[in-house]
C-alpha cells in the first residue's frame, strides 16, 4: 500500500516560523498555470503573481496600466498550480490608494475570485487605513516598501531608494507602522544593504528583498529576468539562473527551418 504524502502549504505562520529560526525564505513570481506548476514543483516557499505580469506579460513600460481583473485572472491561474507555496497577489494601481472601502472590495475580490491566499500593497503610512481595513476582513496583507513601482511617475527613476537620511527614517518608521497595524512581511526594494539589515533586525516579522542585499529575511526576483528570458534587464540585484532566451529562439529558430526543409513531420510523427 503506498502512502500518499500530503504536502503541507506554507501558510503566514510558517513564515513566521522560518524566520524565528534563521531559515531564509524563498521567493519568486508567477503568472500563470504552466509556468507556476514548475515553481512550486521546485520548492517555493511564497509564489507572488506581481503586478510586473504589466511588463513581462503585457509588454506595457511601468505596472500602472494592468487592472484588478487582469491581476485575478492571473492570480486565479496560478492558484490552480501551486499546492504548496503562499500566493501573494499585488493589488494594482487604482485599487487601493486612497479609498480604503475600494481598497478592501479589491481584495476580497482578489482572495474570493482568485482563491488567494494573501495580498501585497506598495507604500506605508500613507495607505495605513486601507491596510487596517482589509485585515480587519481576516486577509492577511504583506507590505512593500523602498522602490515603489507603483509611484514611478512621482519619483521620476527606478533608481536606489531611501539613500538619504529623512526617506530613511521615514521607511524605518513605515516598516514600524506596517507591523503595529498586522502585516505578515514586507517586501523591501532597493535600499541601500545596510538600511535592510537595520529594518529586517528591528522587526519581528519576516522581511523579503529585491536588490535590497543579504540580510533580508528573504529573497525575491521576477522569474522571466531570474531564468533570462528578458533580453537586455540585468541590474547588479538580479543573478540568473539560465538563459532560456536563447535555448527558446534557438528551438523556435529549429522547427521554424525544419518545417521550412520539409523535415517536420517526417513518417513517424503522422497517422
């Protein structure tokens, strides 16, 4: 008799866990069944549907334009893949700031519609009572502070954040507040190594960086610059772990001079 060995999900409290342990905590995204099956396969602790589907899913320049229906979509595919890791899913631009009624209608579409297990919004004080709100609703949020994508026009550059003194203290004072009001982690991008450590030791809940250095609690990177399927975006955070680029041009380049020779089918591959 074979016993099937039931995989036990992650859940916020394991994260909780694996920080209390000093075990780091691995992260990447997703965006949809195939692509989330072989991640979760390989033993991802948190897959995040990033609202970066905007760039690397939809071709757009920032991660303004993707909507909350777009973002489900997305979330609702990779959710049917992933039997072990946490889905995170971002709330996009427009569905949350400013109006913490829209912003909780949002994410409990998110966690209804898309089967979810947790969302992520960009900012800190500012957004304080649309976070409030949406845990007050039971769903667990993660936080994201240093480069905010999301707020690209006002900052104007994707540049290293909080290099200077008073956005320093104004991010270690938000991490501060994201805790108090009942995060589960932050997401902490670009800031200078150093800031990350203080921010990641001062808390007691488990930090995640991307190009935020080694002392974070863990680590995330969007998967299509991670496994080099992105030609051209290598910033000094990201290493690469393949480069699928061109293993995919290369058998697409195959097929397309197989078909074109008259070599594709051949006997063997017809009825």
């Amino acid at each position: 008799m074979s016993v099937h060995k039931e995989t036990k999900r992650i859940t916020t409290h394991t994260l909780q866990e694996m920080k209390n342990s000093g075990e780091k905590i691995a992260m990447l995204t997703a965006y949809d069944y195939s692509m989330a099956t072989i991640v979760d396969d390989a033993g991802m602790d948190i897959i995040l549907v990033g609202d970066s589907a905007s760039n690397v899913m939809a071709g757009h320049e920032t991660t303004l334009p993707i909507t909350l229906d777009q973002m489900i979509y997305h979330a609702s595919s990779v959710v049917r893949a992933a039997k072990r890791a946490l889905v995170v899913v971002d709330l996009p631009f427009g569905s949350y700031q400013g109006n913490s009624k829209e912003a909780l209608n949002s994410a409990i579409r998110i966690m209804k519609e898309a089967g979810a297990h947790a969302v992520k919004m960009e900012g800190g004080v500012e957004i304080a009572e649309s976070v409030s709100r949406i845990l007050t609703a039971g769903i667990p949020v993660m936080g994201h502070l240093g480069l905010t994508p999301q707020s690209i026009y006002k900052f104007g550059t994707y540049t290293v954040r909080a290099k200077h003194e008073a956005e320093a203290k104004k991010l270690k004072e938000d991490a501060l507040k994201l805790q108090e009001l009942g995060c589960f982690g932050i997401v902490l991008e670009k800031i200078p190594a150093k800031l990350a450590a203080e921010v990641s030791k001062s808390l007691s809940i488990p930090t995640i960086g991307i190009g935020a250095g080694q002392h974070c609690d863990g680590q995330v990177l969007v998967i299509h610059d991670m496994l080099g399927i992105n030609k051209g975006f290598k910033p000094r955070f990201l290493r690469q772990y393949a480069e699928l680029y061109d293993v995919m041009n290369g058998a697409i380049k195959n097929y397309v001079s197989d078909i074109k020779a008259k070599k594709f089918p051949n006997e063997k591959e017809q009825y």
